[in-house]
C-alpha cells in the first residue's frame, strides 16, 4: 500500500500528526504552516495602513509594492498548501504504519514480546492524543492574537 485517502490528514494536516502521536512530522509541518503565514502578515499590517488612511482621511505610509509582492507570494503559498494537503491527503496512513510498526517492534523490545507488560505499553503507546491537539491549537490562536496585537500596536503608534 504506497498511498491511499486520509480525509483527516487531509484537512486538519499537522493537527492530524500530533493526534496520532508523530511529533516530529506534526512539528516540521506546524513550522511550515507558521512561515507560511508570514506574507499574510506583512500584507495585512500594509493593508490596514491602506485601509485607515481612506477612512481616516490621514497621510498614513504604506509600501503599495510591498502588498503586491505579498499579494503574489500569498497566491503561490495557497498553491502550496494545496500540493501539500494532497499529498498528506495521499501518504498519512502509510506514514502512521510506519510510525506504529516501529512504535510496536520498539515495544516489543524493551519488554519481550508476548508478555503481559508489553501489551499494556503498545495499548498505551498506541493511543491518540487529544491533548496535545488542544495544546497546539492554544499555541495557535495565541500566536494569532500576538500577531494581531503586534500588527494593531503599530498601526496605532502611525496614528
């Protein structure tokens, strides 16, 4: 089996991977999923520049070449994100076999296979972990909130 479909990993992408306890593959993606954001980010403290100078009738300085540039940058991310939804999409179950097959022979290992210790620790270690999902998703919002106040604080002080 070298690919098939994984909705979850699909939609909800690193969120998925630390569900399923593959920290290191949900990490490399949550990093990816932050850079990506920054050119969203520069064009939205340069957009609201824009936006209170039309309302506020104030010469506030904005870089309409930088929005562009974001502006297209932001058209070639979403491409991406779209490549890579796909292909976690397509290689999530066949990279969580791996994860559990190695998870299992680790297990199997340190306690000797068959015994008793050793099914408790693969029913253990085989769980999901929810918790971690809902740790990653405070991290997120508060890095949204954070941005937004950064972004909020220097519009401001231009006022």
């Amino acid at each position: 089996m070298l690919f098939s479909w994984n909705w979850s990993a699909f939609f909800l992408n690193f969120f998925y991977f630390f569900y399923r306890k593959m920290y290191l593959v949900g990490g490399v993606l949550m990093l990816v999923s932050m850079v990506t954001m920054i050119p969203s980010v520069v064009f939205t403290n340069e957009y609201m520049k824009l936006f209170l100078q039309s309302i506020t009738g104030q010469v506030i300085p904005y870089n309409e070449e930088l929005m562009i540039q974001m502006s297209s940058i932001q058209q070639y991310i979403r491409i991406g994100q779209m490549a890579l939804s796909l292909t976690l999409g397509m290689f999530a179950n066949k990279l969580y076999l791996n994860h559990a097959q190695k998870v299992i022979r680790k297990t199997k290992e340190e306690f000797g296979e068959g015994s008793p210790a050793c099914l408790t620790g693969i029913a253990t270690r085989g769980r999901t972990n929810m918790t971690m999902v809902l740790l990653v998703l405070c991290w997120m919002i508060f890095l949204y909130f954070a941005i937004s106040f950064a972004i909020t604080n220097n519009i401001i002080s231009i006022l």
